[in-house]
C-alpha cells in the first residue's frame, strides 16, 4: 500500500521553501512550443450571462459542438457530470400517471428533443472529448461510470505498488463516458502546507491503475493507444519509476507523481470566456488545432488553489501546466537517483571546511562565511535545477551551515527574551493569566504573523443602548459599563476566551488562540449562556442606576479565520479577521429580529453535542450568497428538564410541519406555541404563516433573506 503523498516530514515541508523561491525566480516562462493549450473559461461574465453553474447540459453541448466547428484537436473537461438532468417534460409525465391519462402523441415526439443528457451525450461522440472526474482518497463511494483505462503494466498486484490508492470516485454517467475518447481524474492533493506543488498522473482503484485527466488528453492527442507505466522493486514493495507513451518518457516520483511545472501566474495560458464561445457568430483562428481545457475561474465555483506562484490559481489552469509538462517532459523538474549520495557527499565537505575555519574566524567572520556558504549552496542548486530541471535536496546542508554558526546561539537566546516580553505586552489585557503563562513557557504555541484556523468566535451588544444610555452623565456612563463588562469578561476568561476588542458596550471575543483549545465552539456556547444568566441576575443593580431591562444579543459562529498581531506600524493588536468573523457579527443582529438572547450557527451547533439546542430559521444574511441554519441554545443536555423537553419537541414538531409546506398546520402549532410561551420568535412564524396562508405562493423557498446587517 502507499504512503499518504501529501503527509510529507519536516525536511520536505522545509524544502518546498527554496522550491517556491526558485519556481518565482524562473517565472514567467514563455510558452514557445506547441501545441497551444486554450483554457475556456466558465468566468464570472459567462455565469452572469448564461446563468448560475451547473448549466444545463444542452448549453454545454453547444459549447462542445462549437469547439468542434472551430477544429479543436482535443476538448478536455475539467468538470464533472454525474447527476442526470431531470427533463422538464418529466413533471407533465408524473402529472398524466397520477389522473390516469395516457401520455399524448406529441409527448414522444419532443421527449428527446429536452433531453439535455442525450443531446451532450451526442455532442460528445465520435470527437476528441477526454471527461474529467473526481477520485475520493478517504470517501468510499461510487457513482457513474470509469472509463476503461489505457495503462498497461506487468503489475500482477497493485497492493504493493507504492502508487497512490483512492476509496472512491464520481465519475461521469454511464453513457457520457461512453461517448467520450477517454475519461481522467482530476484530483489533486495539496502539500501540508496546503500549497499545490506536485501533482499524481496515475492512481489505483479496484486494483487498476487509471490516468489523470492530464495524462488521458495528452494520449489522446499524440494519438497513442496505450501509456506504459514502468516500476521496479525496492524490498518487498514495487515503486514507480517513470511513464512511457511511444518514444516519449515521463519521469515520475515513486508515487506516480510529477513536481507541476507551473510557467507563470493566472493567465499565463490563453483564456476564452465560455459565453464567448457560445454566443459569438465569429470564429476563433487561434482554436485550430488547439487543446481547449473547458473548466473555471470564478471564485464562486471554489476552484481557486493556493500554488506556490500564487495564492489564488484556477484549478484548470494547473491542469494546464501539468498537460504542458507531460506533452514537453523535459521541462518536468524530478529528483535524480543520486540525489541522496550528493546530498551526503556535500555535507562531508561542509563539515570539514567548517571543521577547520570556523574555530579560526570572529563573529563577523562567522556570519560572513555562512552568508557565502548559503548564497553559493543556493546558486548551484538553483542552476542545477533551471538549466537541468534536477531538484536537488537544499534544506539539509543549509540548516547545518546555519546550525554550526555560533552566532544562531546567541540570536535565539536574545530572541527568545524578547518574545516573552513581546507576549506579556501583546497578550496581557485580552487573555487570562494562565494562558500568559504558557505562552512565555511555550512561545511558538502563538504564531503573531498570522495564521488561517478554525475558531469560534462571539459578538455582544446590548440592545438600543444608545437610548438607554442618553440620559446618564458621563461618569455613569463609564461606571455602567465597568460593571457590566468586568463580569462579562471574567465569564469569557474562565471559558479560556480571549477578548478581540471592546466597542462601547459591545464585546467580541474568539476561541481557538492563541492556544488551541479543541472543544473553542461548546466554550462560546457556554459562556454566552453564563452572561445571559448574569445580565439577569444584575437587573437590580442596573435599576438602581436608573437604567431598566438590559438585554444583549450574542451572535457565535464557528469557521475558518485569520488570526494574528494586525495592524499598523503605529497601533497592532492581536485580532481575527475572515468571513466567518463577519457571520458571527451579523447573527448577533439577527437576535433582535427574532426576540431571542443568542443565535448560533449551524457550523458552531455540530460541534456541541452536550447543549441542546431548538432551531430558529434558514437564513441568508446580507453579503452572503449561501443560506446558514440557525440555532438557538437552551442548556445543557443534563439540566433539561421533563417540560422543556416537552416543549422542545412541540417545537421541533410545528417546525418540521412548516418546513415540510403544511402550512395551515404549522400555523395552529405557532399559535399554541405563542399562546402558551408568549416567545416573540412564534410571533414571527405566526406573521410568516399567515403571509404564505394569504399568497399561496408556488415557489416557496424556506430561505429567509435578510437584507439589513
């Protein structure tokens, strides 16, 4: 069995250091040879003028059959078809069987006229279509159908293949890939740093050993009929060596992958807009004879990938450079058998010339030596791998050179002092003391230049506070909210919280950093409902103030943020930023709207299992395009009591009835509910209720839109 490619060790997480430098550094390469690779592009015009992905299939037949009439030499897709298209003559014929009518003459004839599946299963045969598909390394699922794969091996047992083994894939339907000249995957792993570098050109599943969506299209188009795959035996285990199609050979890493040789950032690689193609009359000379790579850049699409040229890369444009490298194989950088014996050999000379000069050197000396030590290390590396595409092993003689250097002593003792003081002055008036403590004990726990994490984090606001606080002078404004938020914040320290910032009487706080903790979504839900319980038990003290019925709305979301020590050259704070950030902050303003103390994503509520929770709406808040479940915290799962479970399940009873479209039905529940708990959100259902009972409308969409922050 393989290894996992991607769980690569520290020494090749170091490595990919001074390959992403060197991959900048030769970069952009012009592309000179043929034949052109022309990228079609799904962008954000095409979706905004032929409507949102998936299109329909007869819209991407056209674009097939349009390629075709412009002489592509080859179509590869990097989408996948998988669900069939239902025909929208399909609910006339449920219809008809349901009154008993047989179907009318016209029915059969214009049946398969709206057939999309048939008209892009048509639009594909007898042409050079390779389809892409997903495969699915821990997913074990099948859906559609594989192509038969033109590998060829002497592999009796692909167990022992150090290939790279998938649990599933879903492909494209049975008869797409019928029609089509080839089918290949098109996953790709990303390095634990989560950066595109290398790519897999075959894979096993179910004992067969399949092509990559880039290695199938470039068959297709040198015309071979088969890509031999070459192994030889290292113990018991059976290694890749490299890939052979007619003369052309292709060396691979044991796994059967290639290091991506990525020629430029976005763009590199010509682009057509989809819609482009679709609906111009003209036609496109620069097509002819073409590989046209049909897949997407718009960010909406989530096909946008971190490479080590750019954050941010379509995922077809990778598949463009692998193709690139697999149709000019000697552009495809590899690390050479003797990689190994040169990498000792270079430390043998290192240790000896520093054996001998260093003792010999000052400090200034010694940095020096190094500097140069490192700069020509480098400079050879960097010309082995440019001039003959060889990726020689850096990181081990660079870290020695550096680790011999005396002076590294000294700057991580002088560097260690001042991150304690750096933590203590950053850290000190958001977080508890005990964490202070470890962080100076442990001060990498704390990554200060930023980091991407899941979080959680919590947003409070007392409701029209600026009315309430109108009529108090400054220094009871200022005595208030020291009350008010001294407590707050102890109840957020003990929770192992970490306060973000205070905004008048708002409070945001987040879970997570700057030490992990894996239960930071039951802490926030935790300690909402401590400060709900203490905002009532000080009613007394705010009347006595002359302030009456303080309530405050807690927002929690639980996402990927970025966290670390933001801000400028004058003013830094250790903060978090992201969308889930801004989620988290437009559910504390949704609490008003439905009259309850907190609402919680559905993101934060899986990661709870000991609270129980009722559920409030589906919603899609302003600037977000996808619809969020929100939920409402109750207790603990052994502080329910018999009645409010009971209630509970009258809730979820009269919610289930509205989100099913029993709407008469739900609206009784939503009133018995509201009769016996007089809880403004049944209010809320009662109005919506009694709005859908008077429209009727056809096309409920149990989304509710909120166009306000």
């Amino acid at each position: 069995m393989s290894d996992d490619p991607t769980s690569i060790d520290i020494q090749q997480r170091l490595e990919a250091i001074p390959y992403d430098i060197r991959l900048k550094l030769s970069t952009p390469i012009e592309i000179t040879e043929l034949p052109p690779i022309i990228i079609i592009d799904i962008d954000e015009a095409s979706i905004k003028k032929d409507g949102r992905w998936p299109w329909e299939r007869k819209k991407i037949g056209t674009l097939v059959n349009k390629l075709h009439e412009n002489n592509v030499a080859v179509i590869a897709m990097d989408v996948v078809q998988s669900e069939k298209e239902q025909n929208p003559l399909e609910k006339v014929k449920i219809a008809l069987n349901q009154t008993g009518e047989e179907l009318p003459d016209w029915y059969l004839k214009i049946e398969n006229n709206l057939n999309g599946d048939s008209f892009f299963a048509d639009s594909i045969k007898d042409k050079e279509v390779v389809l892409g598909y997903p495969f699915h390394r821990k997913l074990v699922t099948q859906s559609g159908k594989l192509a038969s794969s033109a590998i060829v091996s002497d592999i009796e047992n692909t167990e022992k293949l150090t290939a790279i083994h998938m649990l599933g894939y879903t492909a494209n339907l049975n008869e797409f890939t019928n029609n089509s000249a080839g089918s290949g995957f098109f996953s790709i792993a990303p390095d634990r740093d989560g950066t595109i570098r290398r790519a897999p050109v075959v894979a096993v599943y179910n004992n067969q050993i399949y092509p990559s969506l880039a290695l199938e299209t470039a068959r297709i188009y040198l015309l071979e009929d088969e890509i031999k795959l070459h192994t030889d035996f290292v113990g018991s285990a059976q290694t890749i060596t490299h890939l052979s199609m007619g003369k052309m050979v292709i060396k691979t890493d044991a796994q059967g992958q290639i290091l991506i040789p990525y020629l430029g950032k976005q763009k590199h690689f010509p682009y057509i807009p989809a819609s482009e193609i679709l609906h111009s009359k003209k036609t496109f000379p620069e097509l002819e004879n073409a590989i046209a790579l049909v897949g997407t850049s718009a960010v909406g699409l989530s096909d946008l990938r971190p490479t080590p040229v750019q954050a941010s890369f379509p995922g077809v444009e990778i598949q463009a450079n692998i193709l690139h490298g697999l149709l000019h194989p000697e552009n495809i950088a590899y690390v050479p058998d003797w990689a190994a014996g040169a990498t000792v050999m270079t430390l043998a000379v290192l240790s000896l010339f520093m054996a001998l000069f260093y003792p010999l050197l000052q400090p200034m000396g010694l940095v020096i030596s190094g500097t140069t030590l490192v700069f020509v290390m480098f400079g050879f590396n960097y010309w082995m791998w440019s001039s003959h595409h060889i990726n020689l092993p850096l990181i081990i003689p660079l870290l020695t050179v550096m680790a011999v250097s005396s002076i590294h002593v000294i700057y991580d003792l002088i560097k260690e002092n001042k991150g304690r003081r750096r933590i203590h002055d950053m850290f000190g008036q958001y977080v508890p003391l005990e964490h202070i403590n470890k962080l100076i004990e442990f001060p990498h726990a704390v990554n200060t230049d930023g980091e991407k994490r899941e979080m959680t984090v919590l947003f409070s606001d007392i409701r029209d506070f600026t009315a309430l606080s109108e009529p108090l002078t400054t220094r009871q404004l200022k005595t208030f909210l020291n009350q008010y938020l001294t407590p707050i914040t102890e109840i957020i320290f003990n929770n192992q919280g970490t306060i973000d910032k205070y905004v008048g009487d708002m409070v945001m706080a987040f879970w997570g950093a700057p030490i992990y903790h894996p239960q930071h979504a039951t802490k926030a839900v935790i300690a909402a409902m401590e400060m709900q319980q203490k905002i009532k038990k000080m009613q007394k003290t705010f009347k006595d103030m002359g302030i009456n019925n303080i309530a405050a709305g807690i927002g929690i979301h639980t996402g990927e943020m970025n966290v670390g020590d933001m801000g400028s050259d004058y003013r830094r704070a250790y903060t978090v930023l992201g969308d889930a950030v801004n989620l988290g902050s437009r559910l504390e303003g949704l609490t008003k709207y439905y009259g309850v103390g907190i609402l919680v994503s559905e993101e934060t509520k899986l990661q709870c299992p000991d609270i129980v929770f009722r559920y409030i709406d589906n919603v899609r808040v302003k600037g977000k395009q996808d619809s969020i479940k929100i939920y409402e915290p109750l207790k603990t799962l052994n502080q329910l009591t018999e009645l409010q479970k009971t209630q509970l399940e009258n809730h979820e009873q009269t919610f289930a009835e509205y989100l099913s479209g029993k709407w008469e039905i739900a609206h009784a529940g939503f009133r018995q509910l509201y009769e016996t708990s007089n809880d403004p959100l049944y209010r809320v259902y009662l109005e919506r209720t009694e709005t859908i009972l008077k429209e009727q409308p056809t096309d409920w969409d149990p989304i509710h839109n909120h166009t306000e922050k």
